[in-house]
C-alpha cells in the first residue's frame, strides 16, 4: 500500500480483526455484486469505500425516478441512465482506485457461472427467486462464498451460503427450487426505505468478513427482521443431503 492508501484505510489497517493483512486481502479480492438497486447501492458503496480492489456490477435496469427513496447509489441527474453505470460513477467517486466493471445485462445460467468463477465472494441484490438460485447453482459449482439479502415491505432477511467447506447450507437447502413461492416485487408490494439500507449493509460486512477471515459468519444462520418491531429472528440452518443443488446425488 502506498502513503494514500495507508490514510484512506487506516480505520480498518487500525482494527485488530482487520490490519494491514486484511485491508491487503480486501484490495485482493473481486466482488461480484448482481442487481444495482435497492440492497445493491448500500453493498456496492460500502465494498468501494472499504476498499475491496474490483467489484462487478451486473443489471440490466434504468434509474428510475421511483427507485430514488430507496436506491442510494443512484441520483436525480441519473434518471433514465443504466443503474450500473449510475453507480459506479457514484463508487468512483467515493474511491477511484476501485476497479468498477459495470455491466448492464441480464446474466442467464451460464454467463453467470463464468462471472462467479472469477469472484472471491458474490451478493446477491436481486428481487427474484429464478434468478437467486441460478446465482446459488453456480456458487455451489464454482465454491466460492454468497451472501444473500431480500427486502420487501416491512420484512428482510440476511444470510451466507459458503460451499467451500462443503458443510453447510446453500440457498436450495432452505428454499427447495421445486417449491412455489409467492413471488412478491417492490413494484406492487412497496419497500420501507432504510430496510434496503439495513440489510444491504449487513451484506457488505458479511462479505468484508468473508474475504478478511474475520470471526464467524452468517453461514447456516438465517435472520430475519421485521422492521416494524425492529426485532431480528435467529434460524438456525443446516444443509440438507436431499438438496438437489449441493446434495449427494
Ligand atoms: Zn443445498
């Protein structure tokens, strides 16, 4: 790390769980980070900001002047703009040293599998179950860690799937594909505007976490907020040998 670089990260170089090492890994690593809106902005800041050396950007969407109550990334100015290269304008900005690949497509099974490939951790930011266990099935393929988030209405959930150890749950352990799910989107069901905020933050440190090798994190545990209490929900996972995704088969 150059002198710069030494003063832009020295909060983290300062924590014991973090130091030079970590901040070192960080500036390493690739993040791979699908969907650019609501749980996207807050996760592709925060990884830019703390330094993490090259973050992929993939979605297909415009801004849209109603994504702004909640979409951090993206600006006024940037209505009618691609998302991804609304927000890595606003990454680099914040940090121009970050590698920021934006590009503004919808990556199909097999295009995501070589994203993933090249990924030390992916995030999952999108608001679709399809797409989710398509990102699942190539993590699990590729063995590289997930951090999943959702937000709708007043609820949200937070979780890692880390098929590195081959020990514990992926996506498909606890939301089988086969199962019929009510798909909800924000479009009709509307979203509480910090609760995207909440849970895309928790997403980047999980992340930030898992390049570091910092503590324990969210791998086989599943949490749950309603935003409305303000409480968190603890549940406890566990892979599941059927699965048809990281199963015994
Ligand atoms: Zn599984």
């Amino acid at each position: 790390m150059n002198d710069q670089q030494l003063q832009r990260y020295s909060r983290h170089i300062l924590l014991d769980e973090i130091g030079i090492d970590g901040q070192e890994k960080l500036l390493a690593a690739h993040a791979l980070v699908i969907g650019a809106g609501g749980l996207g902005s807050p996760v592709a800041v925060y990884l830019a900001s703390a330094g993490v050396g090259k973050i992929t950007l993939v979605d297909n969407d415009d801004v849209d002047l109603t994504n702004l109550q909640r979409q951090i990334a993206h600006t006024t100015a940037r209505v009618g703009q691609p998302k991804v290269e609304s927000a890595r304008q606003a990454l680099l900005e914040i940090n121009p040293e970050v590698n920021v690949v934006a590009l503004c497509e919808r990556a199909d099974e097999q295009r995501l599998q070589a994203l993933v490939a090249s990924a030390t951790v992916v995030l999952d930011c999108t608001d679709n179950f399809a797409t989710r266990h398509a990102i699942n099935r190539a993590c699990v393929v590729a063995r590289v860690p997930l951090v999943s988030g959702a937000a709708i209405r007043m609820d949200g959930q937070v979780a890692v799937f880390d098929p590195r150890s081959g020990e514990t749950a992926c996506y498909a352990c606890l939301f089988p594909p086969d199962q019929q799910f009510e798909e909800v989107a924000c479009s009709t069901m509307g979203v509480f505007a910090p609760l995207v905020g909440i849970i895309g933050t928790m997403q980047a440190a999980e992340a930030l976490k898992l390049v570091a090798g910092i503590g324990e994190s969210l791998a086989d545990r599943l949490l749950l907020l309603d935003a409305r209490s303000m409480e968190w929900t603890q549940i406890r996972t566990k892979r599941s040998p059927d699965c048809p995704v990281c199963g015994e088969k």
